[in-house]
C-alpha cells in the first residue's frame, strides 16, 4: 500500500513568526567567585529577529497507522558475529535500552564498501528484545541512519533512512534519500526525499528535515504522537554548507522536550555559531542561542534551550581551561553562570558528554593549541564532574601508561604490560549509573582494533581515583557490525532459538 508523504493538510499561509534571540558572550562572573555566588549574566538580548517560517496542524491523520509490514525474522546464524557491510546495528536508549534493530541489506553488483550502497536490492530488520524479534519488516532501500524509541508501556518506534551519518560521505542532494518510520512494525511515515531523521528515546515523537528544492532549501517536521500534532519548520538554505555539505546537525534533547540543530562546528570548536531549539509538542515557535566565535578552541554544550555548558581554552601558559555551567532565563531574557570551574593551564576540552539525566558531566582534556609549549602527558585527562557543582568526581589520565597501570589494576592480571592496558578510545555513559571506558587492544605497539574491551565503572560509588567494577571484552568493530559481544546489551540466542537482545545490565 503506498503511504502518502506526511503532510499538515490544509495550511492556512506559513506566516514568519518573530522570537527570543539569545547571544552568549563569555561569562563575566568573577573567576574567584564561588558556584553558589555566581550571578554573572550576559548582555542584553538581541532584538527580535525572524525565525524559520513556522505552522501547527493538528493531524489525526498522523496517528492512522497502515498494515503491519511483515517479512522473516533474522535468524541467529544471518548476523550473529557475521563480517561484512551489510549487516547494521543500532541501540535503543533510554526508555528502549532494553530493545535493539539489526537490518541485514542484500546487493547486487559488487558492492563491497559502504560507498556502493546504492547497488541495493532489499534490506530485512527486526525489532529485537531478550525474548527474540518483536516487529520485522522490509525495506526497499539500505538504512544509512536507524533510530529506535520505545513508550514505557506501549508502542515501539523505529526509523531508517536519510543521509549516510558519516562526516565525509553526509551530502546534501535536492533529491535525498528514502525513509521511513514505523510504529509498533505499521508504517506510519513514508518518503523516498529525506535527509535526516530522528525518534525520541521515549517513543513520544519522531522528526524528519526533508529537502524542498534544488536550492538545497528544507523544512523540519515534527510529529508528537502524544498530542496528535504535526508541526512544519521551513529552514530555508540554512541547513547548507558550501560546495553540499552538512551545516548543521539534528537530534533530540536528552530529555526528548527538543529537536536540537546545532552548528557543524570543526573538530576542535564545537557549538560555535547558533543553536536553533524546537519545541516537540510543536506549540511554540524555535529559540535561537548564538556562541560567537572568539578565535580560540572554545566549545559549548547544550542540554537544552534552557541549560548549557562552555569551555574556553587555556589559551597560553598563564591561563587554565574554564568550565561554565549556564542557565537560561527565556521569559527574563539573560543567562546565568550557575558555575564554573578551572582546569590545568593550557588545556583545552577535547570531547564533553553529560549523563542521559544530566546528573554528570564528561571531560576529555588536551593541550590547548595556543599554550605555546611542548604537549604534556599530564595535559591528556578523563574527567567526569558532579553537574549540580562541577565538582570533579573522577579523573583518568589517558597518556600515561603508568599511572592507568595503577588505576586498572583490579581488572589486569598480575604483573600487567602496557599490552595488557590497551588503548583509550574514548569514554561514554551508558544509563545513568555506568561509566564505560573503551579500549582497543595494544598488540606489540600496534592497535588492533578487532578487539575492544570496556572498562565499566559505577557512579554509585566513584571516586577521583575509582578502580573499574569490571572489564568486558567486545569483538565488535567496523568490520563485523553486528557482533554477539557488543556492550552495552548483546546479540544472543534466546532459549527458543530465536535471535534476540539483551540491553544494558
């Protein structure tokens, strides 16, 4: 049955809404100021500008769902450790913590790379929990993006779609690329023009920004299927970058309120530019908070319209990185320094994450590129601080081999080589209550990275210089996607002999 593209039905006029504007300058509360005295705020808004032209629509259409697709479910012995390009995986999050989408795409030709993708003939997915397959269906395309979401006790949402995520290979086109999402295995959005798409962890929404035009103009759908509404956001060009590419990335708050577009910044200045904020239940118009560019490697993280986080550079040997946790007063018009904190002279923040509930925050420091010296080990740190303070709760040093030899030796055997460590290869929460530390094995002092392993650390009981509760090894890796060893949850095969997914401990 051919679904209709999601529409707003009768629009009476997409008529150009004005909002709040936001501009961030850096901070101005005294740095010797205590986190419960900070009071700084920034300058005045700026005027009223013009924001992307905005319409709400309620759509009962919107929530009649077709025919459930229906197809064979995968089989443990088609994905399970299976090598290859055509398998895909995604983890669900959150609410869906407990569910997993594997997809396994069949090509003709011979296409053995990403890259040749568009030789596709079909793909089969199934909607995975410990028990086996929930939903399984068919796709006539290879799902380059794969989002899940679930209700906490109903229907489960899942996309696929849209532009390839990589950095390298995401290019804008007029004619996009196919998408689709589906609730509880019935189709209920269909377009063969997307560009990108998300779903709420929760399973509350799902957007989707579709391009309009050879301009590369588009436009941001939101459809809230607890308040039946469907809301339409023209972006104009904005979402173009020079010579095709990306301008700006898509993807929900962390406690699914918001549709977050934050700038395509470079690797070492993230957040610079202006983050546009759209509301999900579609009843408001977008907030729009800019970051000027200071000419430094500062970077911003933002929570929501309402919460954010800065960084600035220790920009030479006098200086120390400055954290700064900021709060947003939309209805006043200023924002607030709710902390901020120093770090070693001359570093810079190299990657930031905060906990799904925001109770932690995640630092991963460098040497800063101004500092005018000789990178440090001691420069290259794992953070994580207590959000509500910036209290540092936990800190790992990521260069020094010997000091990690230390702070890992409950997971290491006796006597442990720097082969025995590994590499760090970044860090991440999984929950609210795990800190997990991944690794790529040290063969000889070559990295190999067909073999992973996670140390996992309990936020219950960290400390700055915490031992990990334990160690688990992964086979997963760029090569053979779809692995039975991942972490966190694993692919397996339940009591019945049906493949299936157990989440998260």
């Amino acid at each position: 049955m051919s679904i209709p593209r999601i529409v707003a039905g009768p629009v009476l006029g997409l008529a150009v809404v004005v909002f709040v504007s936001l501009m961030v300058w850096r901070l101005s509360t005294p740095r010797d100021q205590s986190a419960n005295e900070a009071d700084g705020k920034v300058e005045a808004i700026e005027q009223v500008e013009r924001s992307p032209s905005f319409s709400e629509t309620e759509s009962a259409s919107a929530l009649s769902a077709q025919q459930p697709v229906t197809g064979t479910e995968l089989a443990p012995a088609e994905v399970i450790d299976r090598p290859g390009f055509d398998c895909s995986m995604a983890r669900g999050q959150g609410h869906a913590a407990d569910l997993a989408i594997v997809a396994i795409s069949e090509f003709g030709g011979n296409a053995r790379h990403p890259a040749q993708l568009s030789a596709m003939h079909s793909t089969r997915f199934s909607v995975l929990d410990q028990t086996g397959a929930l939903h399984t269906g068919e796709l006539p395309f290879h799902p380059l993006q794969i989002k899940i979401g679930k209700r906490p006790h109903g229907p489960v949402l899942a996309g696929f779609g849209g532009l390839d995520p990589a950095p390298s290979r995401m290019r804008l086109t007029a004619e996009g690329e196919p998408a689709r999402v589906f609730m509880d295995g019935a189709a209920v959005y269909e377009n063969d023009r997307a560009w990108l798409l998300g779903v709420a962890s929760d399973g509350s929404s799902y957007f989707v920004v579709e391009p309009l035009g050879s301009d590369l103009s588009s436009r941001l759908v939101i459809r809230n299927l607890d308040q039946g509404t469907e809301a339409h956001h023209e972006l104009g060009t904005m979402l173009a970058a020079p010579e095709g590419g990306l301008a700006y990335h898509a993807s929900y708050t962390p406690g699914n309120e918001e549709v977050h577009l934050e700038p395509a910044s470079g690797p070492y200045s993230r957040g610079i530019g202006a983050h546009y904020f759209f509301k999900a239940e579609g009843k408001e118009p977008p907030r729009r908070i800019s970051v000027p560019d200071r000419g430094l490697d500062d970077r911003a993280l933002f929570l929501s319209s309402e919460e954010g986080y800065f960084f600035y550079e220790g920009a030479n040997n006098a200086d120390s990185l400055e954290i700064v946790k900021a709060r947003f007063d939309w209805p006043a018009g200023f924002s607030q320094a709710i902390w901020r904190q120093d770090n070693a002279v001359g570093t810079r923040a190299v990657r930031e994450d905060a906990s799904p509930d925001g109770a932690w925050l995640l630092l991963r420091t460098g040497t800063a590129s101004t500092a005018g010296r000789p990178a440090k080990r001691s420069d290259s740190m794992l953070h994580v601080l207590d959000a509500s303070t910036g209290k540092k709760v936990f800190a790992l040093p990521t260069s020094d081999a010997e000091a990690q030899l230390r702070q890992l030796s409950s997971v290491l055997p006796d006597q442990p080589t720097e082969n025995d460590l590994g590499w760090y290869n970044g860090a991440f929460f999984t929950g609210n209550g795990k800190l997990v530390v991944q690794r790529v094995q040290d063969t000889d002092g070559l990295v190999d990275e067909t073999v992973k392993f996670y140390d996992v650390y309990d936020m219950e009981s960290i400390a700055i210089d915490a031992q990990p509760e334990f160690r688990a090894r992964s086979n997963q890796h760029q090569r053979n996607p779809c692995a039975s060893k991942g972490f966190p949850g694993t692919l397996q095969v339940a009591e019945s002999g049906r493949l299936a997914y157990s989440g998260a401990p």
